[in-house]
C-alpha cells in the first residue's frame, strides 16, 4: 500500500473535526475552564436533587433551636448561650398578688401541649451550618436557595436569549421596516438602566413568586442578545452559501434558522452563559429588596435579607452561606464562561 493511501484516512479523520468537537478539545485543555464547568455541573445536579425532594425536603422544619450556632462552633457560645437559655416565669405572676387568674385553666392546657410538643422532639443545640430565627437549618435553606436561584437564572437566561436570538434574526435578516420596528423597541428598553426597569416592573405587578421574576427577567433581558444576533445575521446574510440555499430554492425560514443560526449558535451559547450570572445576581437582588421569591419559598436573596436584621445580633452564618454559595456558583460560571467563549472564537487555535 503506498504512502498516499495511507496518508488519506488521517486527513479525512482530521478534516471531519467540527466546531464542536475541537471546541470540547480546547476547554478540555483549559484547566480553569474545565474546572469551573466541573462546580457547574455540581451545582446542576444539586439543583435537580433538591427539586426531586432528595434533598432539603423539609428546609422549613424547625429542628434547632433559635439562631443555633454552627456545629464547629460548638453551643457553649455566648449567643447560643442566650438563644437557648430558658426563660424563667413564675406559674402565675397574678396569683402572686392575691388575685386570681381566670385564664390558669387555658394557660396550663397550652403549656401542657407545648410540653408535650417539646418532649417528642427535641430542638438540637447546634446544627452543620447553624439555624435561623425560627430554627431552621441554614445549610437547607442554601440547598434550597440554590435550586430557587439556578432554576430563575436558567429559565429566565433561555427566555431572554430565544427572544434576541428570534428578534435578531428577524431583524438583521429582513432589514427594512421589520428591522426598524424592532431597533425601536430595543431602543425603549435601553434607554432606561436595566435595574430600574426591573423594580418598576416588580413594583408594578407587586407580585411576589418565582415564576413572576422568571418574567420579569426573560422579558426584560433580551436585548444585549438581539443586538449581537442582529449584527451576525446582517453580515452572514449576504455569504455564499445563503446565496446558494436561495439558488437552490430554500425559503426565508430555512435560510434564517437552518443554515445562518448554526453559524451564530457560539454567539448564543455565550450569551447564554452570561444571563445565566446576570440574572442569579438580579434576582438575589429583588429578593434582597423584597420584589423577589414570595414568604414560602427560600432563595439566596431572602436568606440574605433575613440575614440583615440577624447581623445586629452578631448572627453571621446565614449570611456566610448564602454568600459562599453564591459567590462560588457566579465565579465558576464567569470563569466557564470565559473558556467557553475562547474555546469557540475560530481564530484562537
């Protein structure tokens, strides 16, 4: 067999390497990137652990007592020294007067039943990551946080992005008045600063709920992938191969959707990636300002804005969790991000 023939299996091997499969190469290659898609991926599945009710099922139990510090710091701290302290009441300060009590009868009935209550089951003193006012586990509360918070920036990163990427197409496709109408719309929803439209709208619909800040979010948060989009159709639209799709008789739809978006899609999964982050940080900041997650739901924003009011008390663990959790999720999807978008730039090789 010649060397010819040998030759050609390797480079036809070489040549059928898409863009995916060398981009999967490169962030392979990228230690930063992969591990920063290693915690993603974690907090994915913690995410889906969580909403199946595998875990944190029950993150609103009262299991600890009030504000029980954290396990490594043992219950002989002072604050959980007055936490836990009993509060001494005379049995009855009225009779101690001389005056009966027509409410005895009602009151040894109630402190029956608590007691009752409290001998089948006892509050820990401690807890792994320490508990909130009403004894509530905070390493719960940030596993639940953490299925509310990804749930909100995924879906609300997918409604955004569908919405540019479909109103970008159209626009940088079509042009004339379709690309006027939507730049006009864009145009409106730049023009006042992202935040504030956001809590005008939250305060508008005074709607508390999760699939509430999924709106909000998607529907206010297209615009940075419709302006890029936009300008990917216009300089793709006038290429030789859209030109030969049109030849050869395919329609609008096809020419935008089948053979021009698999060409931006790396813009898209970039931007993707991006409002992901965004709107993780958006919505822990209209919980944080009461806008967000309604009273029976727990996100990193409402465990943040109990925290506010427990730091007076010197009760730092619940604000140490949410911010740990949320730090480390923003940072390895940033990092992610970035290798991600080097991984899929075509003239970085």
């Amino acid at each position: 067999m010649s060397p010819a023939a040998t030759a050609l299996p390797a480079s036809a091997g070489s040549a059928s390497r898409g863009l995916w499969t060398l981009a999967w190469s490169r962030l392979t290659r990228d230690r930063v990137g992969f591990a920063s898609l290693a915690i993603v991926v974690f907090y994915v599945v913690v995410m889906c652990a969580s909403a199946a009710g595998l875990i944190a099922g029950d993150w609103s139990r009262e299991v600890g007592v009030s504000y029980a510090p954290p396990g490594f710091q043992g219950p002989d701290d002072p604050v959980a020294r007055s936490a836990t302290a009993p509060t001494v009441v005379p049995e009855s300060a009225v009779e101690d007067l001389g005056i009966p009590d027509p409410l005895a009868g009602v009151l040894a009935e109630i402190r029956r039943g608590l007691t009752g209550a409290a001998g089948a089951e006892t509050a820990a003193a401690t807890l792994p990551l320490g508990g909130d006012k009403w004894g509530r586990d905070v390493l719960e509360k940030a596993i639940k946080g953490t299925e509310t918070s990804m749930i909100v920036g995924l879906v609300a990163a997918g409604l955004a992005v569908l919405l540019g990427t479909v109103f970008g197409a159209q626009a940088g496709y079509r042009g004339g008045r379709v690309d006027d109408f939507f730049n006009w719309i864009y145009s409106v929803f730049t023009a006042i600063p992202y935040l504030l439209l956001v809590l005008a709208i939250a305060a508008v619909l005074n709607q508390k709920g999760t699939l509430t800040v999924i709106l909000i979010l998607g529907l206010t948060g297209w615009t940075g992938t419709f302006r890029l989009v936009r300008a990917e159709y216009l300089r793709h639209k006038a290429r030789e191969y859209v030109l030969a799709a049109d030849a050869i008789g395919a329609s609008h739809r096809e020419r935008m959707y089948r053979h021009i978006l698999p060409n931006v899609s790396h813009v898209v999964l970039v931007q993707l990636s991006l409002h992901v982050v965004l709107f993780i940080k958006s919505e822990v900041i209209l919980s944080f300002l009461g806008f967000g997650v309604g009273v029976d739901t727990v996100s990193w924003g409402s465990m943040l804005n109990e925290a506010q009011s427990e730091l007076l008390l010197g009760i730092w663990w619940q604000l140490a969790a949410a911010t740990v959790a949320m730090a480390v999720l923003v940072t390895a999807f940033s990092l992610f991000t970035d290798a991600l978008r080097d991984a899929l730039d075509p003239r970085l090789r």
